[in-house]
C-alpha cells in the first residue's frame, strides 16, 4: 500500500513539474475573459483557437485530395469529408482538454510521462510530420504566386520564409491579432468556394446524397484509396499539439469551476470553426464534382491543372483567379499556425528555450529546404509526388499523437475530475481504431501493393 502510495505521489510530482514552465510562455494568459459577462461576450472571449485549428484542415494538402475525389467520383465522398471532420471535432474536443485541465499541452504532457527516450522518438516523429504538413502549405503558397504572378516556384518557396517575421512582428502586437489575421484570410477563403459553387451550379439532390454513407465507398478499391488520402489530409497529428496550447492563452481562473467554463467555451468555440473546415472541403469536393466529373475530365488530380481548367469550364472569368487566391489565403494561413505549432512541440518536448526568431527559423527551414531541393530539380511534377508524400507521412504520424492523447485524458491522476466519461472513452478508442486501421491500410497499399 506505501509502495503504491509513493508511485502515485512521484507520478504526479512527474506530471506536475516545471509547472511555471508554461506553454507558449510569451502569450500564456493574455487575453482576458469578462467573468460577470453575458454567455456571448464570454464566448467571443474564447473565440479564436478554434478557427487556428481549422486551418489545418483545409491546408492545401487537403485541396489534391478533394480535388481527386470530386473529380474521379462526383459527390459520393462528401460524406467521408463529413465523417472526418467528425472525428476532428472529437479529437480537437480531447486535445483543448487536455491543455485547461491539465495546463500542459500535449508535447509537454507526453514529456512529463514517457520515458525521456520515448518522449525524444514521439518528437522526432512530431518533427517528421510538422515538415511534411509545412511542404504542402509551402507548395500549396508557391504554387499560388506562381499561378497569380507568374512567379517562379523556387523563389515562391522562398518568399514563404518571411512568415517567420511576420508571426514574429503580429505576436508581438498581441496573440489576438494573429488570431484575427487568422479570421479573415478563412473569410477569403469562405468567400472564394462560395463564389466557385455558385459558378459550377452543382446539383442539389446527388449533392445532398453524397452525405450519406454508401458501402462502395469501402468495397471499390479506387474510392477507398481516396477516401482514406482524404481522411490522412483532414485529421492533422501537429493540431493537437497547438490546440492543447493555444487555449491556454486565455485569462481564465484556474480553478475547477474556471476551468469547466473554459472547456465549455472553448468546445463550442472549436466545434462551430471546424464545421468552417468541413464547408471549405465539401466546397472544394462539389466544384470538382460539378466542374471536372460532369464534363468528363475525371483525370484531375492536380491543383494547377484545376485551376487551368475551372474558367473555360464553368464560362467564369474569376474561376480561376478565385481559386488560386484561395490557394494562396490557405497556404499562408497554414505556414503561421504550422510555426506556431513547431514552436509547441520543440519547446514542449525537449523544453528548449531559444530566442523566437531563431526557433521559428529553424521550424520553417525544415519545410522550406526540401521543398526549394525538389521544385528546383523536378518543377511542378515533382511538387505533386511531393505532396502526395507529405500526406503519406502525415498518415504515418497520426496515430502517434491520437493514441497518447486518448491515453493521458482517460487517465484520472492526469485529469483529476475532469477525465473522459465511459461514453467519451468508448467513442474516441473506436475513431482511433478507425484511424489506424484505414492509415495502415494506405502504408501497405502505397509501399507493398503490386
């Protein structure tokens, strides 16, 4: 019983140290939340997060897969978008948590538990994955100022490096102002589709089909290729990591009653953004869907032949100039809260201190020097086996940091009276089980199918 007593006490020693050692120290607390405020202002308080978060999942990486699936099977995979952002909503629910109940996000949490060697692997695997989310979002930038300015992919690659002093020069003004810079280049976005879908005039009764689930979804080989790449490119392992920290930034009590607001807030905070993510991809689907399936060209795969396309199909001068604004607004939204996270995950895993510039130098170099190597020596071909790539990777990572996470919010000495409820615990193993099984099965078809 002492024996018992002890591990418990050392466990949460573990958890508890470097407890001043805060996520994101610089912003941590900053935003004040009006406590004798009505239900709304206390939202719009917590309002923000959820819409960083969402940027992940409608990066340019999602746009291939997307693209492909409307093009290839008309509406039919809507339904998977649905289904995947489902999950999102539940594992974005676990992570923001995580990060209130807790005050530790998910890197520091995984450093505070595993063994240092197996915090140091789940780090290299982060890593990993964070590069391979920055190519397409650096890919997905370049290949935007190429197809508005002409501009060379190679120096397009480059001119994404100044983000770092861009996050620099807005954080400094205050995490609010990223966070709106954030809001209005998914307005744009928003704006962009909504434009495109009512230029392709899809039609509305296959459209609302599409939402349903349909079993050749899972017995036709070709769709469930793609339904799997769009569930790899919508779920985004390096989320977690910036949602368990970013909504820490609000100034909150730090007590039971504080933080049970706050998880309430910041749940209805993510789960409204992502439903954002889910009508930027759905659009994305349905206009391939209406534009390319119905005319016939079911090849489409590749953003810049889409956006060669659209005008000439759909008779819409602005098709074309829509999307790649699109396209731009997407990628640059993704490259700042990318930094941001690979500033979390650094920090929170190895509790590295370097100065901001030169961590975010580093975060970004990662994504920028095999991009610049590949769209040197290859050009566009190359920047599509790239991207391809990059969600194959990311499929490789996700479970790495869903499983941990499910882990340590089922765990009653980490959450204390905040831990996931029997229904919760059931619900988020079987979207991990999902998840693994479907990106285990992309592996083996991708690296083992003859």
């Amino acid at each position: 019983m002492l024996l018992s007593t002890n591990k418990t006490a050392k466990h949460k020693q573990a958890w508890r140290r470097e407890k001043d050692s805060h996520s994101l120290p610089e912003v941590f607390s900053s935003i004040k939340v009006p406590m004798d405020g009505s239900f709304w202002k206390k939202l719009l308080a917590f309002s923000g997060p959820g819409l960083m978060v969402t940027v992940g999942y409608m990066d340019p990486g999602n746009w291939a897969t997307d693209i492909a699936g409307g093009a290839q099977f008309g509406y039919t995979l809507l339904s998977v978008i649905l289904v995947s952002n489902l999950f999102a909503i539940i594992l974005q629910y676990l992570a923001l948590k995580l990060g209130i109940a807790t005050e530790r996000d998910l890197a520091q949490a995984c450093r505070d538990h595993y063994h240092p060697a197996v915090s140091f692997g789940l780090w290299v695997l982060c890593e990993i994955a964070i590069a391979a989310c920055d190519l397409a979002e650096v890919i997905g930038s370049a290949l935007a100022f190429n197809l508005l300015f002409g501009i060379p992919l190679t120096i397009g690659v480059l001119i994404t490096a100044l983000d770092v002093l861009l996050i620099l020069f807005f954080q400094k003004k205050g995490f609010r102002l990223i966070e709106s810079i954030v809001a209005a280049l998914i307005l744009i976005i928003l704006g962009c589709f909504g434009y495109e879908i009512i230029a392709s005039h899809p039609d509305v009764f296959p459209m609302l089909k599409g939402l349903l689930p349909q079993l050749k979804v899972v017995t036709n080989p070709s769709m469930l290729y793609i339904a799997i790449g769009i569930l790899g490119a919508t779920v985004m392992p390096h989320n977690l990591y910036l949602h368990s920290s970013i909504v820490q930034t609000r100034n909150y009590p730090r007590t039971e009653k504080g933080k049970r607001m706050a998880i309430k807030f910041a749940g209805i905070d993510s789960t409204l953004a992502l439903l954002f993510a889910f009508f930027i991809n759905a659009a994305i689907l349905i206009v391939a869907a209406a534009s390319f399936h119905t005319s016939g060209h079911k090849d489409v795969a590749d953003i810049t032949v889409a956006y060669k396309l659209l005008s000439p199909l759909l008779g819409a001068g602005m098709a074309s100039i829509l999307f790649a604004v699109a396209l731009l607004a997407s990628g640059q939204n993704s490259t700042l809260t990318g930094t941001l996270a690979g500033q979390i995950v650094m920090e929170g895993f190895l509790h590295i201190r370097l100065k901001p510039w030169l961590r975010r130098l580093i975060t970004r170099l990662i994504a920028i020097i095999p991009a610049f190597i590949v769209t040197m020596i290859s050009g566009e071909k190359g920047v599509a086996s790239l991207l391809l790539l990059s969600q194959v990777i990311l499929s490789m990572q996700l479970s790495f940091a869903v499983i941990p996470l499910i882990i340590f919010t089922n765990n009653r000495l980490k959450m204390g009276a905040f831990t996931n409820r029997t229904f919760t615990k059931v619900i988020a193993w079987i979207v991990a089980g999902i998840i693994l099984t479907l990106n285990l099965y992309l592996l083996w078809d991708t690296f083992f199918k003859s």
